[in-house]
C-alpha cells in the first residue's frame, strides 16, 4: 500500500517503501533467482527449493535464468513468513532498529524505535543497500565500515519487440521463448565501463527511493514478463576514488545525485527522462517519441546528463552506440532515458571474519548487502 502510495498519488512514507518492507527491496523487481557467485555446495539449490515450497512454479527448478514476478513474490515471501511463524519464529513488523548495543567488543543486544531493548549475543545484520541511517549508526558505534566500488546511471527502455526480434530473429514472439533478455558491456576510453544491470524483458522502470526529496530509479517485473517495454539499468563504475575516502563518503555521494534528480524532475517525484537521440546530441528533449515512459508517478523531459557527473555521461554517450552493435536499434532515436539509478549495491562494506562475524564485533553477522 504505501509503496503504491508514491506510485499512485506521490505519497512517499521514509519509513515503509520499496527498499524497505516484507521481502525487502527485491519483492519491487524482475525477481531473478540466479546468481554469478560460485556455489560449489549448491546452497542455491536449496533456496530455490524453499520458493517451491512457498509456491513458485516447478521450473524454477530446472529453467535457465529462473524468474518469478514481483506480484507472485508479494504471496511467496507471505507463506515463507508463515512457515518461519510456524516453526516458532516471531515476525515483528514496524519495530526499527535505532542502536546495537556493543560492551568491550560483543554484542548485547538491540534497541527499537519504541525504546525495548531485546537482548542478545547474536544479532545478523540484514538490512539490504539503502539503510544509511543505520549505516551512520553503526559507523558511530565503532563497527568496520569501508566505502566500496558501486555503479550509478539511468534506466533505458526500448520497446521488448525490438529486443525479441534482435535476440530472437525469425521465432521472435514464440510463446515458448517468451521475452528476451540482454547483457551489455563496454570498456570506455576515460577507463570507465558502461554495462547494462537489472534488465527486466517485458517489465515497467519505478520510483524506489527511500529518502523525501530524492529520486531513484529501479525496475521490475511481473512473471509474465508481458509489458510493452524493456528496460535496463545503464550504469557506470563508481570506486572511492571518485569520492572523499571516507567509510560512509558514497552515501554522499548517491544522495547529491538523487537529489538533483528530484530537482530535475520538477521537485513532485517525477523522473528527469531524455530521449536516447537527445541525448546523443546533446540537447534537452522536448517531446516524446514511440517509446512510451512507463515510470510512475511521471517523468519531465529535460537534459539529464546535468543528474550526473560528467565522466559518467562521457562514457554513456560512447557506450550506447557501441550496444547498437550488438542489439540493433539499442541507440534508437526514441529510447528513452530515465534517471537517475544509484542503488546497483551498497557503497559501504561491513567486512566479517572467517566465522562470519564482523571483524571488530563479535556477535554481529553481517549478512546479503
């Protein structure tokens, strides 16, 4: 409802969003379930297998580059709370984490917004790539934090005929094919590289900040994969040496943009989107094409390379005619361009031990992103 609400009406809520919430920032996505991280005693397998328990298809057992659909994940994650609540775990919802309490180098326990403290000596940190305030607190608290690489960029959206046509030629539209998908990379002449990240065949981009006054791009989509646009993260590589080497300096640095995004866009939540000839140009655009913007709350076109620095436009703007290459049509006129995306992955990293626990905070278990 709430994540809707800035959807529908431009009602944003800090508190519950898309990255923040019962499934966490991926219940809002493609609902990919495969990874590149090498997996030698197939623990994927079983998480693969606890989603059939919870009601996803068969085929994700046994399909390449399984996927689910976000509405489809929304009932998935609901019984997999269920069978936690089942076996004796309790589910506590609008109880925030303000502070970990830490004597002499352990954890005790943690204090909710609401002034409880629940005590323990274990604690695993889960909270995903968008929840700076506790990254700050945890940073005040004297646990390990490092700033790491991440990627920023925009959202591309083409229409998903031109990409099954490319990827798929004569059998494009084949209903045993469905959607087809893409993966682009291309190392720059600045020594940047442009890749695409999140593509969604067939899916809608969205609003997915977490902070007011900000805009942030994702996308995502249902397990039909049925819409009429494709869309994908074009992104480019960011590392601490385009920022003050600071733990918590990529925060910063995510936000400047984001905000400027907001401003871009008219200050409503609406997103600052381009043509994809318009910005090759480089000149504001003005008027839509054939490519229709399936953002919501809105978008207002306008010059986005302003929303971003200036290396990451220089790299864009050669990466897209290379991708043409590859896919036909990717520079298109008409595409269109939508920004800004920021949240690739998290700009800090809690290093842990080989007991998997923070490296200065024992009973701290940092865990995902």
């Amino acid at each position: 409802v709430d994540t809707f609400g800035l959807w529908r009406k431009r009602q944003f809520n800090q508190e519950s969003n898309v990255q923040f919430g019962e499934g966490g920032a991926g219940t809002f996505s493609d609902g990919k379930l495969y990874s590149q991280i090498k997996d030698p005693q197939f623990r994927g397998r079983k998480v693969l297998t606890e989603f059939v328990k919870s009601g996803a298809p068969d085929e994700i057992l046994y399909v390449n580059k399984p996927h689910i659909g976000t509405f489809r994940l929304v009932t998935m994650v609901e019984n997999m709370r269920a069978e936690i609540e089942s076996l004796g775990g309790i589910i506590r919802f609008q109880c925030k984490v303000e502070d970990i309490n830490i004597e002499n180098g352990q954890v005790q326990g943690v204090t909710l917004s609401s002034g409880e403290f629940i005590a323990s000596n274990h604690v695993v940190l889960a909270v995903g790539h968008s929840a700076r305030d506790t990254f700050k607190m945890l940073f005040e608290r004297g646990v390990y934090i490092e700033s790491k690489p991440f990627s920023i960029g925009f959202r591309i959206e083409h229409p998903q005929s031109m990409i099954d046509q490319c990827r798929f030629g004569p059998q494009s539209g084949n209903p045993l094919l469905g959607a087809a998908d893409y993966k682009l990379v291309h190392h720059c002449s600045n020594g940047r590289t442009v890749y695409s990240f999140c593509m969604c065949p067939g899916g809608t981009v969205v609003a997915a900040t977490s902070e007011p006054g900000h805009v942030v791009t994702n996308g995502m989509s249902q397990y039909s994969r049925n819409e009429r646009n494709a869309n994908s993260a074009i992104v480019v590589d960011i590392s601490p040496d385009d920022y003050p080497d600071s733990p918590l300096a990529g925060v910063d640095f995510q936000r400047k943009w984001e905000k400027l995004a907001f401003e871009l866009g008219g200050g409503n939540y609406n997103a600052p989107a381009q043509l994809v000839g318009d910005f090759l140009a480089g000149k504001p655009s003005v008027q839509l094409g054939s490519v229709i913007p399936s953002y919501t709350p809105g978008i207002n076109l306008c010059d986005i390379s302003q929303c971003l620095p200036d290396y990451v436009i220089t790299a864009i703007r050669e990466a897209l005619p290379e991708f043409d290459k590859l896919i036909k049509g990717f520079a298109m006129n008409d595409a269109i361009l939508t920004g800004v995306e920021t949240r690739t992955s998290s700009p800090i990293r809690i290093k842990r031990n080989d007991s998997l626990q923070s490296l200065n905070t024992a009973g701290l278990y940092p865990a995902g992103e």
